[in-house]
C-alpha cells in the first residue's frame, strides 16, 4: 500500500506559543473535529483554503519554558502563531518570544483571545506588539465590542471586498470602514494600488501582499479569537494564506537542525 504524497508548498509547519493553558486550549481546538493525527500537543490537520488542499503540523511551545528551549524551538520554527491574552496588562515571556522571532526572521500571526473579559484591550495588544520587535502590527479581525459586550469579530478583508458592513450600526460601522483602510494603506504600494478603481481592494490581492510582508517580517497579522461563537476556520485560513511553506523558510538555520 502506498503512502501519500504531500506536495512541500501545501505543508504549513506552525508552532503555537504563549501560555500553557491558552495555548492548549488554542491547539485542542484546532485539531477537534478535523480530520487529524497526533494527540496532546502536536498533530496534523488537513484543511482546504481557496479550494486548495494543505497539511497543517501544529506543535506547542510554552512561552514560560527557559530561554534556551524558546531560542531552538522558535529559530526552527517555519511559523509562529503567538497567543496574547486581551486582559493582561504585559507578558513579558511572550515578549521574549516575539523578539526571538525578529531576531531570527520566523513569520507569525497573532491570535488575541480574553476579549470576552471585563479588563479586555486589544489596542494594548496592538501596542505591545508594536514595542516588542520591529514588524507592524496589522489587525486583519476587529472585535465586535469588547467585555460583556464581545459579540465576534469583524473580517476586514472580506468586509472591504464584499461591502459587508450593513449588519454593523454607528460607530461600529465608521471604525470598521476606518480599520479596514488602514489595512490597505499600510499593505498596498504604490505600484500595487489602483486609486482609479472602486473603494475596496480585492482580497486576493490583499491576501497576497499581507503574506508578502508577513513572510519577510514587516508585519504581524492579528486575529481574534471568537470561540465559543464562531469556528476556528479563520485562523486556519489564515496559517495557509500568510504562513510560509518549507519551501519558501530561506533561514540557514533551518537546514542545520532537521
């Protein structure tokens, strides 16, 4: 019987960090109901974007282990996905784990989740981002009101692209059209942008400047994390669409240790 062949650009090779207990609660659901391998904390997800097959391999990473075990693990890494806590006023392990990340030029995402929390702020999330290494923090999610009040979260790209913004009233609407241009700006260039043509960008073409800059380290994707109301399906897509294949991880470094 022979064995599958997986074709190297469709493997994402993601590596969950930061809290223990955040960070297993993150991998569990990722792998709950997908067609998977592996148990505890590692495992292999199959999962389709863009009508495209990939293989996820997802392994966690404590963000409280010695800096030792965080320097080898996150220098081998092909991509981090780096869980921030809304209510906590500073992480100063995640810190460190963002900056090793800069230092040795691995991709991440940032997943917010605690937005369900009365002390909730995702701007101090952006911030803490932004003070911790060099890449840009972009937020692709915004939360539909926070605390008590956490409703989901708002899909910028696919809201620019698809005007939806009807279902949003007030204020919500306005900071949702001013975050979703904020996007663009900060993704588009010059020679990609076309002010000639209607006030949204097409999300095939933000979604491929978003992982141009995410994958030579100008950026950071943010995420929210709306579980229990919504499924996992956006952070997934986001892994495939933003994070790099083995293919595409030109650290020296990597060669070395597998």
């Amino acid at each position: 019987m022979g064995s599958e062949v997986i074709e190297p650009q469709s493997i994402r090779n993601v590596t969950v960090v930061g809290d223990p207990d955040t960070t297993t609660r993150v991998v569990h659901r990722l792998l709950r109901d997908l067609t998977r391998t592996g148990t505890g904390v590692s495992g292999t997800v199959h999962w389709t974007t863009d009508h495209t097959g990939h293989t996820i391999r997802i392994a966690e990473l404590s963000s409280h282990a010695p800096n030792a075990i965080l320097e080898r693990s996150i220098r081998v890494a092909d991509g981090l996905i780096a869980v921030m806590d809304a209510a906590a006023k500073r992480d100063p392990r995640l810190e460190t784990a963002l900056r090793i990340a800069d230092d040795h030029q691995v991709a991440r995402l940032c997943l917010v989740t605690g937005l369900d929390h009365p002390a909730a702020g995702f701007g101090r999330c952006l911030r803490m981002i932004a003070d911790t290494h060099g890449a840009v923090p972009l937020a692709l999610q915004i939360p539909y009101g926070l605390g008590t009040g956490f409703e989901g979260a708002v899909d910028l790209i696919s809201m620019g692209e698809h005007g939806r913004v009807a279902g949003l009233a007030g204020n919500h609407r306005r900071t949702a059209e001013k975050w979703y241009r904020h996007l663009v700006d900060t993704v588009m260039d010059e020679r990609a942008a076309d002010t000639s043509g209607p006030s949204w960008t097409p999300s095939g073409l933000v979604h491929h400047r978003v992982r141009h800059l995410t994958q030579i380290g100008d950026i950071a994707p943010v995420l929210c994390d709306t579980t229990p109301r919504s499924h996992i399906a956006p952070l997934l897509d986001a892994i495939v669409r933003y994070l790099p294949s083995p293919l595409h991880v030109c650290q020296p470094e990597h060669a070395l240790d597998y």
